[in-house]
C-alpha cells in the first residue's frame, strides 16, 4: 500500500470523527497510543516520541481508537456472527469485512466498556482500536468495508445488544452476593441520587448518572437501585453501595476541606 493513500484514508476517517494511528501489523508503533489523538499534520508529517519519528508508511496499517466517537464489535468469524444476530437485528451501520470476520462501527456508548458479550465476540470501546479499511492483514487480505461510512452514519447500537453488552458487564463487576445481605431494606435509588446528577435508565437493573468522583459528562456512573451495586467506566472505582458511601466520605468531604 502506497503511503500517500494510507495517508489520504486516515485523513478521511480524522474528518469524520475518527482517531487513526499508525500499527504495525495489529501492534502500535508508539507508547499510550490510547491517550493520543492525531492531529491532521501529525497524519501527513508523522511526529517524534522518544526521538523517534513515529508515521504512516507503506508498510504500516490504520488503527482506529474505540471509546471516542465508534465502538466497534469484533466478529471474529461467520458462525459468531449468525450465533449473534439470533437475538436480533442489526441497524444500517459500516461494516468492514476483517480476515476471518467483521468489525461492525457503532457511536460511541459511553456507559458501556469493552467486554466480550458472546464467545468470538468482542466490544472495543475505551482504551482499545481495530484496524481499518484499507490495511493489510498478515494473510494478504486488505481489510474491506461492505458498508463504507460515506453510506452509513454509525448508528446507535440496538437495544438489544446493548441489554447483552450490559449484562456481561455487570456479570464481571457484580461484587460477592455477601456484601449484599444487609442492604435489603435501604433505597438505593434515594441514597444515591444525593450525589448522582442526571439520572437515566439503562435496563431493568441498572440506572446511569454523573460520576460525582470525577469531572463526568458522559454518565461513566452505574448504579443498581435494586441492590446498591455501583461503577464508573471511567476507572473511579466500583463496590457495593456501603463502599460508594465511605468513598463519598473520603473523596468529597476531602474536596470539600480544602474548599474552606
Ligand atoms: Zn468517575
């Protein structure tokens, strides 16, 4: 691949939205790659980490943040793929055609995070990449969209893998059903909702808001009414309702000192 059109098709996802890096083969070239976000020169010019110039050549391939603007899940074959649309539908979204799979482009949901909601199956969204149309995988093959973004906004994802994608996540954050036990009787929903602004409900169990640990624009917090678990996709912390409360303790009463 000639660098001048790699060049052109990273420009292209930069300016509708998207965060391209250059990966050898599926591996980063330079160090926080997930903390760094290319502008436009740095695309055409390349930029220096630790002395070294770090650009896009003809030997190197895209990468595309996830978490930012797309979420991307990542098919692994075509059997995951029919094991997944059991459950329903997929809306109008790209779709590029991988080696052995898809990767299927979605808006960012920023109360969801990364997690394999199916076997083969993986949602990249904060702190990971995929990578794009027009690479070259290992096998030869060039990474290919079915549905180019030019064809399709990237939707939202459908409610129904959205539902899937969220229990998994809970499934890994659910604290030991001991820390429970003594919380039948409080109002979670009450308790919390005194430091989480901007309330939403997610599904039957679980509801989104501001995470009052940090500066949150995007409803990172989850909580459950029902049993008082929480967690902030932004790495703030996660617990049992008991432990938000001594957390609140800890982190704002100490903001709240210094303020005087
Ligand atoms: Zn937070």
């Amino acid at each position: 691949m000639k660098r001048k059109s790699i060049i052109k098709h990273a420009l292209y996802y930069r300016k509708i939205g998207l965060y391209p890096f250059p990966v050898m083969g599926k591996i980063p070239l330079f160090k926080n790659w997930n903390k760094k976000i290319l502008t436009p020169e740095e695309i055409i010019n390349g930029f220096y980490q630790g002395g070294k110039l770090i650009e896009f050549s003809n030997r190197t391939n895209i990468g595309i943040l996830t978490g930012h603007k797309v979420d991307i899940l990542d098919i692994d074959s075509t059997e995951a793929l029919l094991n997944l649309k059991k459950n329903g539908a997929f809306p109008n979204t790209p779709v590029a055609k991988t080696n052995r799979g898809y990767h299927v482009y979605f808006k960012h949901s920023p109360h969801l995070k990364s997690c394999s909601p199916i076997s083969q199956v993986d949602f990249q969204s904060t702190g990971k990449f995929v990578v794009a149309p027009p690479s070259l995988h290992s096998s030869g093959n060039k990474y290919k969209f079915i549905i180019h973004p030019k064809d399709a906004a990237f939707a939202r994802l459908p409610n129904w893998l959205d539902q899937k994608i969220s229990a998994q996540i809970k499934a890994q954050s659910r604290p030991q059903q001991n820390d429970y036990n003594h919380g039948e009787n409080v109002n979670w929903y009450n308790y919390f909702s005194k430091y989480v602004l901007n309330i939403k409900k997610q599904n039957s169990d679980w509801l989104t808001g501001l995470c009052p640990f940090h500066e949150d624009h995007n409803n990172s917090f989850a909580f459950s009414p029902n049993h008082g678990g929480w967690i902030c996709f932004a790495n703030c912390g996660q617990g049992n309702g008991y432990q938000f409360l001594e957390k609140v303790k800890r982190d704002l009463m100490e903001d709240t000192k210094n303020e005087i």
